[in-house]
C-alpha cells in the first residue's frame, strides 16, 4: 500500500484529497495567517508535482489557473501526488502588493532561513514543506502592472528532462533563462528538481487567455509525467518559438504608447 503523504506533520492518505493550512508568520498585530494547500494524493505511486502562484502578491493569473485545475474531474484518478499552492505570498496578495511587508521579493530570498527576515522564513517554509517533498514543479507568474507577457515557459533548456516538459506545456515561446541568485528555480535546480516558470498576462488583472493557456499546459505536463490519461495533441499544433536570451526594447523619446501589433505576431517574426 502507498504511504501517506505528509506536511508539517500531517499525513493525506493515498485517494484522498486534503486542504492544508501552513503556518504563517503572524503579522505585526498578532494576527494569524496560513498558506492554504491542496494536496490531491493519488492512490497509485508516481511523480510529486508542486504548483504555486502568487510568490508575488499581484500576479493573480496562477490563482485562478490553480483553481480551474482543482476542479478537472480527471484528478480523481490521479497518479502521483499533486500540490497545489494558489497563494504563496499572502502578504502581498492581501496589500495588492508584489513584495512582503518587509519590501522584499520572495522570489529573491530563496532558500530562505527559519531565523531570517519575513521574506526568508516564508521562503524557508516554502522549501522544507513543499518543494523537498517533489520531483517536480511548475511556478505560475505574470508581467508587472500596466505590462503583459505572451504566454511563455522560462526553464533550463539544457536539461533534457526540463526541455521536454516545455514543449509538453503548449506555449508559443520557451525561454532558455539563466538562474538567478535567490530564486524558486535556483534551489529546485539544486534540489535535482526539474521546474517550469510560466509567464503570462500582467499583474493585477485576471486574463482568460492567459489563465486557459496556463490549465491547459499544466494539465500537458501531468499527462507527458504519466500522472493523467494521456490525450491526442490538436493537428497542426505549431512548434513554439525557442530563444536563447531576451532582452528589452525602450523608445527614444519620451511620449504615450499606442500598440497597433499584438506581441504574438512579434514574436513570429
């Protein structure tokens, strides 16, 4: 019989399906919070797959990818074990804010220390509870405010197993992006995690390409690991657009922007 399934000392048996609350650091006037998660244990062995959104509290795209997904009827033959975090920073999404209260980035403080700053003992938490109980993992993010990404994985694509998964995603761009100090992906990476970073839509706001994009590749990516029925590609299907690097272009002069060309098509050409 499979085991159960534990975090922070609770134990989800194999089939079911449990909402965790992970104890926060409790704000400055003594109020308790926790980082709620979905843990979907299936009854067969197979991959452990984490996905998170909100590691900055105004990118609210993931939340609602992650709750869509909750609700796909396939999950009650899971294979493997799903993690599903909506909201990592709490803090940030309750102030509508990109950093913790402490004006750090989450997504800088990783692995983080249970001594540290704010930012560092949730990112602490986040690596002890979540990510080293997984093989594998996939973090939901969008643009800044007032700017939108094209859907978009950002991965190690030098590792063959990682590559794989990006394709598996369904996205028009994967992009080969370097570690950055202090990140999710930095410490999965060190943890022999394979990872996906997904980018779309922008900060603040809820967009239904962005957040059908977003199911629909986690959903190709728990099929291409074995965890779901696998189903047929769509014919015709193009091939993303793979970059090496990226970089920005800024204007000349001073002035308003009018966007006449949709960033799709300026990716295609």
């Amino acid at each position: 019989m499979r085991l159960p399934f534990v975090i922070q000392g609770q134990s989800v048996a194999p089939g079911r399906r449990v909402v965790i609350d992970l104890a926060l650091p409790k704000l400055n006037s003594h109020t308790h919070l926790s980082m709620p998660v979905q843990v979907v244990h299936g009854k067969k062995d197979g991959p452990r797959l984490f996905i998170s959104a909100a590691i900055h509290g105004d990118e609210l795209n993931g939340i609602e990818v992650i709750r869509r997904l909750l609700e796909v009827k396939a999950l009650d033959r899971l294979v493997g074990t799903l993690v599903a975090v909506p909201v990592v920073n709490v803090y940030g999404l309750i102030h509508q804010a990109r950093y913790l209260p402490d004006r750090r980035d989450l997504n800088r403080s990783f692995p983080g220390s249970a001594a540290g700053s704010l930012a560092g003992r949730v990112a602490h938490l986040f690596i002890e509870e979540i990510v080293r109980h997984c093989t594998h993992g996939i973090d939901l993010h969008t643009g800044a405010i007032h700017r939108s990404n094209l859907p978009q994985i950002r991965a190690n694509l030098d590792d063959p197993e990682t590559e794989r998964l990006a394709r598996a995603f369904g996205v028009p761009v994967l992009l080969n992006s370097t570690l950055r100090d202090g990140s999710l992906r930095e410490v999965a990476a060190e943890l022999g995690i394979p990872m996906l970073l997904y980018e779309a839509g922008e900060g603040l706001r809820f967009d239904e390409v962005s957040i059908r994009a977003g199911q629909s590749g986690v959903l190709n990516v728990m099929r291409a690991l074995g965890m779901l029925r696998a189903s047929g590609r769509r014919k015709g299907e193009a091939a993303p657009f793979v970059a090496r690097s990226s970089s920005w272009t800024r204007a000349h002069e001073s002035g308003l922007l009018r966007t006449l060309v949709a960033l799709s098509k300026v990716c295609s050409e």
